[in-house]
C-alpha cells in the first residue's frame, strides 16, 4: 500500500519544483512476541512469560513507554529489571532528534539480546500508520500514534489467544493517559508503575523528578528570576541586546563565572558573571544568552576563594556575606565586562560523578549530593540507599532547577565503588574527563582482520617490499604500540637514503565501518599511569600494526635522499612491508650509539640518524623553533600492589631528541604533499603565536633577575632563552622555559579549506601535520588516507574531500586531544597523592613559578610537582594587614619578608586527605623563616623504597 503526498516549492533559482514523497505500507511487519500465532516471523524477542512482580499488573505485561518515558527515565530503562519493552518507530526517532546521547543509549540496550527490547516499525504497519490531522500538531500527532500502536498490540495479541498477556502504556503526560485511558487502554504513569515492582525498590531512586515533584522539593519562594522563552532570546540576540556564549563556572568561587562570547576572529570576548541572581541556574557548559550591565555596574575578578561547602543553603543570608566580600574585593581592581544570564539556549548536562552528603534531618530520603567537578552546583536527590552510598562515588543526574530552588533537583544514577579505592577513582577520572572507555562492542571487533593474518601476495603486489633493510624502532621502555621505525643507510653515489616507517592502520581501519567510527569518536589513545584507553581494538594496537621487531608489517613509507648535511635531495612516500631488526628503548639506543666497541647494522643506522638529527635540530633552531621545557614524571610501582613507590622526572636522552626529529620532518614533508594535491581538505596543525599580553608574566620573570627578554617573533623569543643566563643559579633557564612553556596558545587540527593561517609557531614551520602516530590518533588516519590517495595507494571517498565534515571531525578531534591531557594530568596528580600518602612529611627545596595576592605557587624540581603556600587569615573574605602584593613585580611582602619569581624555598610537602573527595598536596614553608607561617622542619624524613618494577 502506497502513501504519497504532494507539494511544490521555490528554487533558488526562482523556479517551481513538484515534489512527491512516497510512504509505503505493510501488513506483515512482525509483532515481535513469542504468543503470537498470526505473524510469520522467523525469530522473537519478546517473551511470553513476561512477567514483573508488581502490585499494579499481576499478569504477565510488555511496556510501551511514549517518546517522554525514554528521553527521562533511560536509566531506569538501562536497568536489567526492565525487560519486554516496545519501542516504537515513532518513539525512536523523536529520541533521535531530540537526544543524541539518550538515542545511542536506546540503541545498545535494544541490542542487548537479555533485555528484549523490540522496534515496532509502526510508521509503516498498515493498521499503525496515522496521517496528520488537519491543526493538529507533530507533538499531538506522535502521542496518538503511539495510543494506536499500543490498542492494535493489546487486540493483536488477543487474537493469538493470549487473554493474559497484556500492553502497559507508559507515561508521564497527564493528557495523553487521559486519552488512552477513553480509549480503554492499559495505561499508568512510569513512576506509578515503578514504584508498584516488588523487591525492586532501589529502581525508585534512579526515577528522574516529575514536574509534581520538582514543584514539592521547591520552596514557595522565588530564588532566581524567570528564563527567557527561546522566541525572545532569539530576537534578543538579532536585536544586539542579548550576546550568546559558552558559561564557564569558577573552580574556586562558586559565585563567578564567566561566558564566553564567540566572535569573529580575534573579535571573541569575555562576559563576567557574579552573584546567584545573575548566575541564574547555568551550569558548567550550557550555552546561554546573557544581557550586559550597565558600565558603573562592572565589576573585577574576585580573588576571594568561595567554596560551596557544608550544610545547604536554603536561605540566601549566608549568600548575601559573601556576594558583599566579591564586591569590596572588586573595587581595588580593573574591571570587566559583566552581565547577567537571561536565559539557557541549549543545556550540557551529562551525569556527574561525586559524593552523597547525608541529610542532617533524621529518617529524611533528600540529600545534597556535591560533584567532585567544583565547577558544578550541589544537586538535591532522593534516595532510600543514603546509609550505603555515604562513603561511595556515585553518578548522579540533573532533572532540572526550578527558579523556586537554591540547588539543581536530580536522581541517583549508579554507584562507582568505594571512595579512595584506585579503580572507583580511575573510573571517575575518566568519566569526568568524558573519556571512551568502554569495552569494545562485537559490532566494532568484528571488523577486525581474522587470525591467523599474514600479508597476501595480493598485498605484496602494491606495495614496495622493504624488508631487506636494516629499519628499528626506539620507544619508551614497556611501549608495545609502535607506531614508527627508522632506517639510514649510504647510497652508492655517496649520499644518504633515510625512511621513516609508520605503521599502515588505514589497511585495516576501513572508512565508514563501525571499527572506523568507533575510532573517530575515541579521537585518541589516551595514557595513564599503569593503564591505557586504546583508540583501537588490542589486537590491531599491540599486534598486528606494531612495528615489532622481527616480524613482517605493513608500513607506510616516508623516505628521503640526503647530503651528509641534512639537505633534501628528493623525497618519496610508499605503501610498503618491513621486518624491523631491532626494538630498541632510548637507552638500549643512545648506548649502541656510545659503545665505540659496536659497529652492526642497527649501530651504523642509529649513528647516522644521530648525526642527521643534530643538524636537523640546529637548522630548526636557527629558523626560530622554540626549545621549551615542561617537567614529566615517571612512576615506580610495586610490581604486586600496583601503588607508586617512588617517582622522578623523566630524563631526555639524544635518542629521544633523534627520533623527535624524523617524526617532525616526516609531518611537514607530508602536510606539504597533502595540500599540495588537497588545497581545500588537508588535515593539517597548527600553533596560534601567543598573544602579547600572555608573555607578562614571562617579561616580568626575567626582568627580576635583570635578564631581558624579546617577545617580538618566535625566533627572538628562541635567541632570548638561549643567552638567559643568570650566575650562581644554573637552573634559571630551565625555569624560564617552563614558564614560556605556560604562555603558548594550544595547537590545533583543522581543515586547510576553512582555514588561511597555517603556520605553527612553536615548530617554526610554515605547515604541519600529524601522520606517525596512526595507533593512537585518529588524525593521522586521516592523514594516511589523503596521502594513499595522492599517490594513488587508494581510492577515495565522499566524506574525505568534504571541508565542512573535515572540519567538524577537527572539532571533536581537538576536544579529545585537549580532555585526554587533562585525564593525564589529572591521573598523574592522583599517583602523586597516593606516593605521598604512604610517605608522610618530606621536606624539599623549591622555586618560587608564581606570586600570587595572598599566595605562593613553588616547583619542586625533583618530583615534577607544584604546589601553593597560602598565607590567609582565617576569615578568607578580608584581606590579611601583613600581606602586600605589588602587581608590578610581582611581589609578595609577607611580614618582614619579600617574594619573587624563581626564589629558592625550603617546603614541607604532605598529603591533605581531610575531604576525601577532593583530597590535595598540601605545602607549608620552612625557609625562609617567617613567624607564623614556616612550619618546623621535621626531624626524621622517612626513606623511599627500592622501586621493584617500573612501569
């Protein structure tokens, strides 16, 4: 049966274009239930006992929730009580449009064999479809075309003789249980019906607030004034009185935030949000429209530290203190754009991990539950688990904030494991860092290549065979995922042939497949301490694309001709097999390259990469790369527990500096070929040269120690940090670097065609790419794939030579990149507590990196760890009579004594584990000796074991 409908419409072009759109129908589309007698179906997913324990349905029930249901209780759905669930078509795409996240969500849980969950293509069953009704609109049209699915299931499978099984409607909208209800239907509210499963009342807390609950958990008094409906802001924003941007809250001042305003070009700005009247109930993320103040209302940064802490805040009293400290501290200060949020455009709530804070209202089920995110308000929950869940990390999600509420209303979600313990935190880590981590799914591996695999004469025939060559690879010690390998080697005609051989991924990662898409959205590997996220399944990361030594692999060739001066004769890339000769770490390299006494192959190949290296380094410097310094740790665990026993910085070797070299030169030939033949969708890098005002701190660094410094060009930056010296104190420019370091701007991916600034500053390079690392970054696929199709390796295909698609996958490339750093940052910082967790106090000489207004930031060299020496007084919103901060310096005068950048301390370091939650290193200062801020000096530092294993 055949459905059509007909309309015209206007062209660009000015003319007229009829346009049909056919709707096809059916009769024998499959109910899905074991019952059923009348449809022909090969296979069932629903079941014919299906029964749930429950007060309201005492007979075996399937559950057909509206589209409402699914996008609000998905957790109760994701349940492995809840089984026997239609979803309708209908159902499914609504979820789609609306939700993303929810409709993937669905997706897995329909696939999920055990839950039996069924699509019902009711849009297209004969007796389901429905037209629209002439004034009626989508949103109704839906909710009766989901009441006439659930009667057409309720007398389909009373057909089949099954008087018992029934169809329970499932709803949260009081109009449309109305409806079903005239029309005999089975129909309850979900919370109804959940709270009716027997010996299934911990499913009650997972329950997200109905509007009747939000309404009953809410004051009668108005906290926050009303948002803006969606047609005002959107005519604010036109008109010029609303600005949208991105709310970003205050780690340190629950009270501040700020939105950031994209604008055109270097045209973005920054609008200052304070007070709980202004900040209006946005949270950490959401996109908002916000109305400037007048100009005698802005306001400064407060350097006030306000942490939402302690019992809840049901009246604004203790607020209002508080919100006068910010307005005193501002006085004193330049002041910025301020505004107010007038309204929320789209919400970025996902759930959050953290701790319950137990009521202090004795039998009470609402508690306050704190993110370990301090970016994200305290959110009130229900729950009758509070007792067990009091020491665990659990996940909660927001429902909602009425502007009768001082917090966020959610529910419980699932619990994380025991607070402190290494794996709950590893857990939250990586979900608070929005880090993949799942398991792979079957859909994903069985994409993978079958075992046993070995390299076909079909792929032999296309490829150049390389394994004659003397080519190894230098990683870090324990690496297993070995994206690169090297060879060097004379030419007869005197000169040098160098290869760089990168690990051919995109042999086995096909575009479009799930394997493809899976690794598109991972972006990256990510690395933590004694763990790793592979953006790829374990048999293509560690197997069958590792360059390991001694076994034939695919590779993807970049190779030069050479001078003995490093200059480029010719360069060619190649599809090609290798069989790597060695699997060196970089010092197994730097001491064949040492050892006068070795003169093989490997050696020989090694020794003159070195040797090109160097030159390579030096003309790189000379052109104004920048050679900057950031302190990296190592970690010795206990090759049983697993815990950190002893951690120091990682030592830099020539090794590390040969390889560096190749990769990079590797990139740039690439980058140069890719857009050469791809001027409008190369996947290229770049780094945005600093602001001037970002080098500050850099200027005012150098200026203390009388050393001047030139800002001007990369090249002048270089020149200045090579000459910086200072006598007496070696490790100036060591710290100097670090602190440039701070001052870049972060590189980017993006689309050459969206694009006209190309260059990367730190690498003094007029083009870049990433093309070495195809195991543990998607970019480089990408890369791989414009490169094969330049020399006409493969074929090409749509989604490759689309800017716009180019562009957006940079987008969730550069996020990935950017949260996979933080995860690594904030794992080695977790490390770093649970080292000094079993040590006590150690004492530690430091620098001093920054001068704060009532604070010092010190380094400590040896340990790659920085930490803060407060000197407050106890009442944190008034300011201590003994400090005096000159912004000039900077300096910080604390009594008798004076701070600047880079003085030597002397430092206690230990852990603060008095919050659990957000436990910190916590420093105090020995020397210099200030009365009633140094701390004595212990008197016996406790010794470090012998590290057992590194790993």
């Amino acid at each position: 049966m055949l459905k059509s409908k007909t309309f015209v419409k206007k062209t660009r072009s000015g003319g007229v274009m009829k346009v049909v759109r056919e709707h096809y129908l059916r009769d024998d589309i499959w109910c899905g239930s074991e019952v059923c007698s009348e449809c022909k179906q090969e296979s069932t997913v629903l079941q014919r006992d299906a029964c749930m324990e429950s007060n309201l349905c005492s007979y075996p029930h399937y559950l057909l929730p509206d589209t409402n249901v699914v996008l609000h209780q998905i957790d109760v759905l994701e349940d492995p009580v809840i089984r026997n669930v239609i979803i309708l078509q209908t159902v499914l795409q609504e979820v789609r449009h609306r939700s993303a996240p929810v409709y993937k969500r669905l997706k897995d849980i329909i696939h999920e064999k055990e839950k039996h969950f069924y699509t019902f293509t009711n849009e297209h069953h004969r007796e389901t479809f429905i037209e629209r009704e002439p004034g009626e609109s989508a949103n109704d049209r839906n909710d009766r075309a989901i009441r006439v699915a659930a009667k057409w299931y309720s007398q389909h499978l009373k057909a089949s003789d099954s008087d018992r099984l029934k169809v329970v409607l499932l709803t949260n909208d009081r109009g449309n249980k109305e409806k079903a209800e005239e029309k005999a239907l089975l129909v309850y509210k979900f919370e109804e019906y959940i709270k009716s499963l027997i010996a299934n009342t911990e499913l009650v807390d997972h329950l997200a607030l109905s509007n009747d609950d939000k309404n009953e958990i809410s004051s009668s008094k108005v906290l926050f004034p009303e948002h803006l409906p969606l047609s005002r802001i959107q005519t604010g924003i036109k008109s010029g009185s609303f600005l949208q941007g991105t709310f970003r809250a205050s780690r340190d001042n629950y009270l501040e935030a700020s939105v950031f305003v994209q604008g055109e070009e270097e045209d973005s700005t920054e609008v200052l949000i304070q007070g709980l009247q202004n900040l209006n109930r946005a949270v950490h993320q959401d996109v908002v429209a916000v109305q400037l103040l007048p100009r005698n209302e802005w306001v400064a940064p407060s350097s006030v530290v306000l942490q939402d802490e302690g019992k809840a805040k049901d009246d604004n009293a203790e607020e209002e203190e508080e919100e006068k400290a910010l307005r005193v501290s501002a006085a004193e200060a330049a002041r910025k754009p301020t505004g107010k949020v007038m309204g929320i455009i789209k919400r970025n709530w996902r759930p959050f991990c953290g701790m319950l804070n137990l009521s202090q209202i004795k039998e009470s089920t609402r508690h306050l539950f704190t993110p370990a995110d301090r970016r994200v308000p305290r959110i009130r929950i229900e729950t009758r688990q509070a007792a067990s869940l009091a020491a665990q990390r659990i996940m909660v999600a927001i429902d909602g904030w009425p502007k009768h509420s001082r917090y966020p209303n959610g529910h419980f979600v699932r619990s994380l494991g025991s607070a402190g313990d290494k794996d709950t935190e590893q857990e939250v880590l990586l979900l608070e860092h929005d880090v993949p981590h799942q398991a792979f799914s079957q859909a994903v591996l069985s994409f993978l290549p079958k075992m046993p695999w070995a390299i076909t004469p079909e792929d032999m025939a296309k490829r150049q065979d390389l394994r004659h060559l003397t080519v190894c690879s230098v990683d870090p010690p324990g690496c297993t995922d070995i994206d690169d390998a090297l060879h060097c080697r004379e030419l007869d005609n005197g000169n040098l042939e160098v290869g760089v051989h990168i690990a051919d991924v995109s042999h086995f990662i096909r575009p479009g497949n799930a394997l493809d898409k899976e690794a598109a959205s991972r972006g990256t590997t990510v690395y933590l301490c004694g763990k790793r996220i592979d953006m790829v399944p374990e048999l293509l990361s560690s197997n069958l694309c590792s360059l390991r030594s001694n076994v034939e692999r695919l590779a993807f060739s970049c190779i030069w001709e050479m001078n003995h001066e490093a200059e480029i004769l010719k360069t060619r890339f190649t599809k090609s097999v290798i069989n790597s000769k060695a699997s060196l770490t970089y010092a197994e390299a730097q001491m064949r390259i040492d050892d006068t006494s070795k003169n093989d192959d490997i050696t020989k190949s090694l020794r003159g990469l070195n040797k090109l290296a160097k030159i390579l380094k030096r003309q790189r410097i000379e052109k104004g790369a920048l050679t900057l310094s950031s302190l990296e740790v190592r970690f010795h665990m206990d090759s049983e527990t697993h815990d950190p026993i002893d951690l120091q910085t990682k030592e830099l070797m020539e090794t590390n500096s040969m390889v560096e070299e190749f990769m990079l030169l590797a990139n740039i030939s690439v980058a140069q070929k890719t857009f050469d033949e791809f001027s409008e969708c190369a996947l290229l890098r770049k780094h945005p040269a600093p602001p001037p005002s970002n080098y500050d701190i850099l200027l005012k660094a150098g200026k203390s120690k009388h050393v001047e410094i030139h800002t001007d060009s990369a090249k002048a930056l270089a020149d200045s940090l090579d000459v910086a010296t200072v006598d007496g104190f070696p490790y100036f420019n060591t710290l100097l670097r670090i602190l440039a370091t701070r001052c870049m701007m972060q590189a980017v991916y993006f689309c050459s065609g969206m694009d006209n600034d190309f260059h990367h500053y730190g690498l003094a390079s007029p083009i870049y790419t990433h093309f070495t690392s195809p195991i543990r970054r998607y970019a480089d696929i990408i890369v791989h794939r414009l490169l094969a199709v330049a020399i006409g390796a493969d074929s090409t295909y749509p989604d490759l030579m689309d800017k716009h698609k180019q562009s957006a996958l940079c987008n969730n490339l550069n996020y990935r990149h950017k949260m996979s750093q933080y995860a690594q940052r904030a794992s080695v910082a977790f490390h770093t507590q649970l080292f000094f967790k079993s040590r006590g106090i150690l004492n530690e000489d430091g620098f001093v990196l920054f001068v704060r207004k009532n604070a010092i930031i010190v380094l400590i060299p040896k340990f790659g760890l920085e930490g803060t020496v407060f000197f407050d007084s106890k009442d944190k919103a008034k300011a201590n009579p003994n400090l005096v901060f000159d912004e000039e310096g900077p300096t910080l005068a604390v009594e008798q004594h004076t701070f600047h950048i880079f003085d030597k301390v002397k430092v206690t370091i230990s852990l603060d584990d008095s919050n659990i939650q957000h436990q910190k290193i916590r420093m105090a200062l020995i020397d210099p000796v200030i009365p009633g801020v140094s701390v004595p000096a212990p008197d016996v530092e406790p010794q470090a074991k012998k590290p057992k294993l590194d790993r």
